[in-house]
C-alpha cells in the first residue's frame, strides 16, 4: 500500500468542462480494491477514493462523485456531504499552486495577515478565487501544525516555512 | 532532565529509518512484551501513570481496561490529526521517529488483543504520511507487522487513513466516523468507543505521542516512569513553543517543569523591549494565564488546573507585551466558527456569532451590548453540545474576557464613540 500520491506540481488541473470526463483510473481502482480488505465496508472506502480523483486531477467534479458514489457503493449525495464537509477536497478547479497561508494565532502573530494582502495585491485576486492563467490560488487555512516556523503556509502538499513577504515571493517565483 | 523518552532520536541522521531505529535501541522492547501475557502489558501501563496526550489526559491504562470481553474485532486507532492551534509535538514523532510509533502500535495492540490498527492522520501532513507509508512498509518487510509478527503466529495489519481538513476529526468519535467514510460528526456518548467504537466494535483511540511513550515504558518498567514527573503527571512530556519567543520550537521535559525554565530553553521573549504579556498553554482551547500567573506555574496537568487552566495538548502560545488581546481573541475565536462541524446548535450559531462580535470590537463597530452578548451565548454553549468544541471555545473567550477585561472595555469605547462620531456627522 505504497503512496499513489503524484509529486505535488506535477497535476493537469483542466478546466470544470473538463470535469465530465473525470473517472478513477484503472490502477486507482486496483488501490482501492487492495484497501477494501482492511474496512469493514466498502462505505469506508470514499475518503480514500476521493483522496485518489484528488490526486489524479486536482478536483472532484460532479461526474466524479457519481462515479465514486457506484465505487463504494453509496448514494451520490452522500458523496457531495462528504466532499463538502472537508475542507480540503476543491469542488472546483483550484489553482495549479495553491498557496494556503496559516491565518491562526501563532502564525497571526508573526505577520500572516500581512503576507495574505500583499499575495492578494500580487495576483490581483480575492481568496479561493484561482488567477485567471489558473496558476495560483490563495486560500486562508486554519492552524497547520507548524507553529515553530510561524509563519507558515503550504503550496500545494509542501510546506514553507519562517515566512517574510520577500521570501514568500521568492519562493513563488522560482515555482516552475 | 531525566533521559529523554520521545525524542532521543531527533537529532540523528536518518532517525526515520528502521535501520537506524535499530542501532539506536527500537525494535528490542516488543519481544519482550510479546512475551508476556496482554494483561500484564496492561497492567504496566497503568503502573506507569500514562495519561493520554492528545489533550484529555485520561489514563492510557484504564482506558484499555475499559475494553469489554468480547468475540468481536477490537480495534486501535492511532490519532494522527493533530490540529489543535499552537500544536505541532506529533509531527516530529511522525517525520523523524516514525518506528518509535510503530513499536509502540504493535505493544499496544499486544496487550488490547487488536490485529487491526489505522493510524489517521491529518491531510495536511502529507509529506509526514509518506514518512509514515514508508516506515510501515519496512516494518511489513521485516516481519514486524503482517501475518505472523516476528514469527508469534499473530497478525498485526496498520493501515494509514488521510483526512481531508476537518479540526472536528481529532475529537475521538469525529475519527471514526471519518474512517467510515461520513462526515466527522461526533457522536453521542455513552457508548464510548471503548464498548462500541469503529464499525461497532469496541475501539481505543489513542494519541501519537502516548503511543510513542508505550515501548520505554514496556523497557523500563511502568514503576520507572512513573517515577518521572510529579505526583499524577507522570513522565516526560512535549512541549509546543510558538509567538514571540526568540527560538520557537518543541521540547521534551519531564512533567513538572517550570514554566521559566520552558521559557529560557526558547532563548526568552524575542524582544527584551516587550515582555511576556500572556501565555495559551495547552492549544488555543484553554483559559489564557497572565504573565505573573506563567511564571509562577509548572507544567504538569495538576498544576495547571490549580492555575485555572488545562495542559491540554501543549501547545504554548507566547504573547509580548503591546499585542492587542480584543485582536488576538477574535482570530482565535474565527478558528472555532470555521471548525464546528455544525451538528449541534449553540455551537454552529453561536461560535460565528462571539467571533463576529470580536471583530465588530476589533473594527470599532460594536453595539453597546455586544459584550453581554458573548458572555450570553457563552452561558448558552458551555456543556449543552455533543462534543467540547464548544466548550472549546467558551473556556478562553470567559478567561480573555476576565483577565484582559480593559481592553475589552476599550475596545466597546472606540466602538461608542465611532456610532456617536456617526450620529453625530
């Protein structure tokens, strides 16, 4: 049960047009069936699954929860309640970089408010709202577990630690 | 200081390797607990004084008593989804000493009798969960997990499960309705997971680093433990420094501790201009103490509750001088209306309702009976929820109000002059 997790990067997010086609492919299908022996249910199995469309297109379309809900074996909106009680499951294409900041107490502190406005002044756009090449997104999430480096964020699965709006930004232009 | 338990491997080169969990002395104590009855396993657990670590501090020991005689499976969940702000001890047990845990899964699992563990860890930490993934994998490879654990005829499977970003999914019964598949709802209790747990059968849900903190004491003896610490806070524990300390950053100390000697291990404040003003100390979901109540305080779960507060999951969050209190509530207060699951009422509505209020005082725009209104919803949140999300939240909103009260009431006076400056246009 290795990772099926692509390097963060390296995902073809499309566009919600896109989205129609979206399926798990055979091999994310083979994982799942690996997985399915250690749950009680196949119900169990929909965290996983949607971590596995995640993972392949960055997104979870509609067309993809109803092919996960024939998957594990549950209605499609007991999909749609899932996906969206999560917050890290996008219902929409996000940014190719999506670049969460910590806005909580320890990175708060240390200056994220700041880093949040200049990165808004930087692209031109609000939060959750993806640049309109699609290459970045901004998104304020809650404590990342990295309050040592406050501030902190994530682009994409990695984090970015001991944050100033210089480094921040130098991080992001060498991004490729 | 006494040795150190947990994190006696930070600093190696490699430490998340098996390899190099061998040299150093891992994987040498589950034999010896594999051979000994599981009672027994138990019993030196409950010697040791282990409490639990994710915030409850709840006996490890007795919390697997409480598992009923039964046919059914019996399952561990390891809690991984360490998300409590100011918080970050379990990240570095995952990324640099994975085997640690995992020696003290297969100990565990020994003594409750469970083939079946899940390790759920948080979606945030990815790169932590493939460290995780790949310890596993060597454990597997080296006959320490799978059908026939070191050739004892038993079998141990541990599979990872990933969140998805929901805080709620570290409540106990929020986990595992997660691992099935639904939202993190938490459920009602009794029945406690211990009787009817993950897919109904009986469960225990332990913390990373109590996990962690089961193979020194199988090693060691229970009594040697409990011989760290003071009184019912016994052994070390893993401290969160984070905010305006000049070297922010995680320490293992034996319980008891001085706050102070906390403190100057983070090279103190980070500007001798602005002294220590506040201290969270257990996670953003415990009463704040004052500068003077901090420095006369020790770190253990008695002396903390003495001090009107809880060690909760050690989280400290260190305040400087000149840091507006009414500002920092309202962001800590914004984390509770952006987490509560929304199952129950007085929690949906009303942590968004005190977190507006907060930033209505921190705007100016607050009516003048705003104030009595947080302490109302409060009186209408503390205990009448399904889970302590809630109360999470009550406990540092009455204590900011308390003790920093005068900024508060300033805070309602610019709000007075700025609607009388407007009537007034």
């Amino acid at each position: 049960m290795t990772s099926q997790t692509p390097e963060s990067g390296t995902v073809a997010h499309g566009t919600a047009a896109d989205g129609a086609a979206h399926r798990l492919s055979p091999a994310a299908i083979a994982t799942l069936e690996r997985l399915a022996p250690r749950y009680a249910n196949r119900e169990a199995l929909l965290l996983p699954a949607l971590w596995l469309v995640q993972d392949a297109y960055g997104w979870i379309s509609e067309a993809a929860m109803q092919h996960v809900a024939e998957v594990v074996g549950v209605s499609p909106v007991r999909v749609l309640s899932v996906v969206t009680f999560y917050h890290m499951y996008h219902e929409h294409p996000p940014g190719r970089y999506n670049v969460q900041v910590c806005h909580n107490l320890s990175c708060s502190l240390l200056g994220a408010e700041d880093l949040l406005e200049r990165l808004q002044a930087r692209f031109g756009v609000g939060v959750n709202t993806p640049t309109p090449d699609g290459r970045f997104m901004i998104q304020r999430v809650e404590c990342l577990g990295a309050c040592e480096h406050a501030p902190v964020c994530q682009v994409n699965e990695d984090f970015v630690f001991d944050l100033t709006p210089a480094k921040l930004e130098a991080h992001l232009d060498q991004l490729p | 200081m006494s040795e150190p338990i947990l994190s006696r491997n930070f600093g190696v080169p490699g430490s998340h390797r098996l390899a190099t969990s061998i040299e150093r002395g891992g994987w040498r104590t589950f034999r010896k607990a594999l051979a000994m009855p599981p009672e027994q396993v138990v019993d030196e657990v409950k010697k040791s004084g282990l409490r639990g670590r994710g915030g409850a501090g709840f006996p490890t020991g007795m919390k697997w008593g409480f598992l009923p005689k039964t046919d059914k499976l019996i399952y561990l969940c390891v809690n991984a989804d360490e998300s409590e702000p100011g918080t970050f001890k379990d990240r570095y047990i995952l990324d640099l000493d994975p085997h640690l845990l995992i020696e003290g899964i297969v100990i565990t699992c020994w003594a409750i009798k469970s083939s079946d563990c899940f390790v759920y860890i948080r979606g945030e930490y990815e790169a932590s969960r493939r460290i995780l993934q790949a310890a596993i994998d060597e454990a597997y490879a080296a006959g320490c997990l799978g059908p026939n654990v070191d050739g004892k005829g038993w079998r141990l499977d541990v599979t990872v499960h990933k969140g998805a970003g929901a805080y709620i999914c570290g409540e106990e019964t929020g986990l595992l309705e997660s691992l099935e598949g639904k939202r993190g709802y938490p459920r009602i209790k009794p029945p406690f997971p211990a009787v009817v747990g993950l897919f109904g059968c009986p469960t225990i849900v332990n913390n990373v680093e109590t996990i962690a903190s089961v193979p020194w004491i199988l090693e060691h003896g229970g009594e040697a433990y409990a011989a760290i610490g003071v009184g019912k806070s016994t052994g070390t524990k893993l401290w969160c420094a984070s905010g305006h300390v000049a070297k922010p950053g995680l320490h293992e100390l034996p319980l008891g501790a001085p706050f102070s000697e906390l403190l100057q291990r983070c090279g103190g404040m980070r500007d001798a201009a602005r002294p220590l003003k506040a201290v969270i100390p257990g996670g953003s979901s415990v009463p704040v103490l004052t500068a003077a109540e901090a420095m006369a305080v020790n770190l253990d779960y008695e002396s903390l509750a003495a001090a009107g507060t809880m060690l909760g999951s050690a989280g400290l969050i260190v305040i400087e001088a000149g840091t507006d209190m009414v500002r920092v509530l309202a962001v800590l207060t914004r984390f509770y209306a952006d987490e509560s699951c929304g199952q129950c009422t007085p929690c949906r509505e009303g942590t968004s309702w005190v977190n507006d209020i907060l930033w209505r005082l921190v705007e100016g725009t607050a009516s003048p009976r705003d104030l009595d209104l947080v302490q109302g919803l409060c009186d209408n949140m503390l205990g009448k929820t399904i889970c302590v999300l809630a109360d999470a939240m009550v406990l540092p909103v009455r204590s900011f109000l308390k003790k920093f009260q005068p900024e508060f009431e300033a805070a309602m006076a610019r709000s007075r002059a700025n609607v009388a400056a407007a009537t007034h246009a």
